[in-house]
C-alpha cells in the first residue's frame, strides 16, 4: 500500500510523502566530481517512479541544479510535479557569500529560479537562510505578493530559528518550513515542530539520513576523507555508538525484505510532525531504493523501537 500524498500547509500543493533532495545535482560547489548526465538521470528516474517533489535551490551549484532540472522537466507534466526552490546567498563580485532576505532581492531571485528551471510558477520557494537585517515579515510579503502574482504556489522560509518563524509569520502567510532534523538531530521536536503543527505549517527536514550514517552502509572501522572527517557524529565514541545503534534496526529491516535506510525514511513518512523527506541521491539506483520506503508500513511498535533506537546519544 503507498502512503496518501501530503497537502502542504493551507495550500493547494499536494505532494508524495517522499521527494527528492537535489544538492548533488549540479552541486559542483558541494561536491566534488559531480555528472551532469547522471544528475538529470537522477531527477528522471525520480519523476518516472512516482515521485512528485523536486527540492533544489539556487546555492546548488550557482544555478545550475535548477538548469538542469529544467532541462528535464522538459519532458515531463509540469502540472504532475512539484517543484521546491530557495534562494538567500548573494555572492559578491570578489566571491565573498552574504545571506540576503531584501524583497527586491528575493523577488529578482524567484524570476530567475524560474528561467533556469523553464516554467511560470514554483509551487514552493523558500527563503534559504535568514539575513541579519530584513524584517522576516516584510521578506515573507514579498513572497506573499508573488503568491497573489502566481509566481509561486506555497511560501517557505529555511534554516530559521523559531523566534524568526514566528516573525516571519505574523501575517500567517507561511506554508513550510524546511530545517535539518533526523533520528540523530531530534532538537527540533521540542519547540518548532509543535508550533508548526499547531499552525497548519508543513515541516520538511533535510539531511533524513545524516549524510548517510542512518543507511547502514558505514561500519565501526570506516574512514572519511571528505568534509564528513570534521562532523562530530563522524568521529570517535560518537561515531561507534551511532554505529551500534544503527545495527539494532537490522531486524525491522529484515522482517521487511528491505534496507536500513528504505524503514528509515518509511520512519519519517508515518511521522505526523513531517510532512515531506527530501533525501539527495548521487546515482539513480538510490532514488530506485528509497522510492520503496513510500509502501512500507511500520507496526507501531516498530515505529516506537525505531523513535527510542537512538535515545543513548541524548
């Protein structure tokens, strides 16, 4: 059985319960050794297995993510797919990045996610991140009037603390809110995700699978090289504990004929907090694997083992 598709917020934007996180298409600022071939081959098997939520932005790569999802989409029913897009980083002609929430800036930037992505509309554009001097409420108008214009369908904001989601929406016009929260980042529960719910805010967290330590695929001797070697959850007694309870959702796996990393997105799924998980794929038959998360069920009390697995690291 696959899970209902998730309206978003108040709106009229309904997605899959899984999307696709896209910063390693196009990404080449995030990630070394990127194809541009093979990123479009992701975002295409994505769309071609059912899911509806392309989540990019405009700091994956300059643009070029957006560019090449475009070129995709190309091939595709707009109307059948929901694109997600965010901007903030402003970067300087002597390449220093600042964060910039100005309503000109924010309008300038969806006008020209649209031209890369060669469409009319979003369906969700979120802030990326909070500058340090707009008033959040009059970068959320901005957005507001977009909405009213068509240019968007739902209005997000990133990467916020809760002080500055309640700023930004003193008018109500927020829809979603996307920050990292997973089975190891669980600091948002407490607050945030309680006042989201309570005011018909969608919630989607990035990094579900904690750059892949949630997958299995790590064991207690691996070796990181790359920006992961300086993540406190990649090194020392941190790394082994997580390790270990990791290992102890083997047997949910099992009794499901899947992976670690396909119960751990089913996990997210039956989440009432969460309304959409985003996780990035480098190679199609990753997208392929977690697309299967969308038909699992959890009992509730492997729901319940999977929610305390990780209570150690508290």
């Amino acid at each position: 059985m696959r899970h209902a598709n998730v309206t978003i917020g108040q709106t009229q934007v309904v997605s899959t319960p899984l999307g696709l996180g896209t910063n390693a298409v196009g990404g080449h600022n995030l990630f070394p050794n990127l194809n541009d071939a093979t990123g479009k081959q992701v975002v295409k098997t994505a769309l071609d297995h059912g899911i509806t939520m392309l989540d990019t932005a405009y700091a994956y790569g300059k643009g070029r993510s957006e560019e090449l999802i475009g070129e995709v989409i190309a091939d595709f029913d707009r109307h059948q797919i929901v694109l997600a897009s965010k901007a903030a980083h402003f970067f300087a002609a002597d390449g220093s990045q600042s964060m910039e929430n100005d309503p000109k800036f924010l309008t300038a930037a969806v006008d020209e996610s649209l031209k890369r992505l060669k469409t009319d509309y979003l369906d969700i554009f979120y802030i990326h991140f909070p500058d340090d001097h707009t008033p959040k409420y009059e970068a959320v108008g901005a957005l507001q009037r977009l909405k009213e214009a068509g240019k968007i369908r739902a209005i997000g904001i990133s990467n916020f603390s809760l002080d500055q989601v309640k700023e930004a929406n003193q008018d109500g016009y927020v829809d979603i809110v996307e920050d990292q929260y997973s089975l190891l980042h669980r600091d948002n529960e407490q607050q945030l995700m309680p006042y989201l719910h309570e005011h018909q805010i969608s919630f989607v967290p990035y990094f579900p699978l904690a750059s892949g330590l949630l997958t299995g695929k790590y064991k207690a001797d691996s070796t990181f090289d790359d920006i992961r070697s300086t993540n406190p959850n990649f090194q020392g007694a941190r790394y082994q504990a997580i390790i270990k309870d990791v290992d102890k959702l083997a047997p949910i796996a099992e009794n499901h004929h899947a992976t670690i990393a396909q119960i751990v997105l089913a996990w997210y799924i039956q989440n009432p907090l969460i309304s959409v998980v985003i996780p990035g794929a480098k190679q199609p038959q990753q997208v392929v694997d977690n697309v299967v998360a969308m038909e699992l069920e959890l009992s509730d009390s492997e729901y319940q083992e999977i929610d305390h697995a990780f209570d150690d690291l508290k």
